[in-house]
C-alpha cells in the first residue's frame, strides 16, 4: 500500500504526463481550467493544495471519469431493501394501549 505523499506524487507525475501528451503549455492549462499557471506547477511538483482546482485541471485534461466510481450511488438487493424496510417498521413507536393506563380518579393524591 502507497502512503500519501507517495500517492500524491503519482497523482501530480500523471497530470504532468497528461497535460504533456495533449501537448498543452501550463499557460494554456491555466487559461483553459481557471487555475493559475503557478498553482499548475506546484501541482504536478507534487503540492496538491486545493481539491477545486485538482477538480479543474482532471476537468480540462478531459479524465472526470476516473471519478465515476465514487459518484456511483450503491444499488441495493431485494432482500437488502425488504430488511431496510422492515427494521424501520419494527422501530416505529407504540402506543400504550388504554388497559395499561391507570385510572387517577379512583385516589386523590396529596401535595
């Protein structure tokens, strides 16, 4: 398993890589994505501060899809649905039935 900064590195080569085989200048890369030609260096130096501009960058290299994944909604079973629906119909609060309420009227308490 990658530690972080090891990840991060891979992650800023790649972009690099990338924006390099489309054959875009970092000016064009920050003309295009709205992320300063500055910010683009640090990122692919390995310095990915801010998540918006990363966004923007995969955006412009045309790789949005490396986040389908996680955008993916998990579809659930029938059996998985029927337990859901089940367990919130077990849990809904009960009324007490009027046997188990006792009668006040039948003693006075004092104060």
């Amino acid at each position: 398993m990658l530690s972080d900064a090891e990840i991060t590195k891979k992650i800023s080569a790649k972009l690099k890589e990338l924006r390099l085989k489309q054959n875009i200048s970092r000016q064009d890369m920050a003309a295009s994505s709205g992320v300063s030609a500055s910010s683009i260096v640090r990122m692919e130096d390995g310095e990915i501060k801010s998540f918006e501009s990363f966004m923007r960058i995969v955006r412009t290299l045309g790789k949005m899809e490396i986040f389908a994944s996680l955008l993916q909604e998990e579809e659930i079973g029938p059996n998985e649905y029927y337990r859901l629906v089940h367990s919130v119909r077990t849990k809904q609060r009960k009324r007490a039935s009027r046997s188990n309420i006792k009668n006040t009227d039948k003693e006075e308490t004092e104060w």
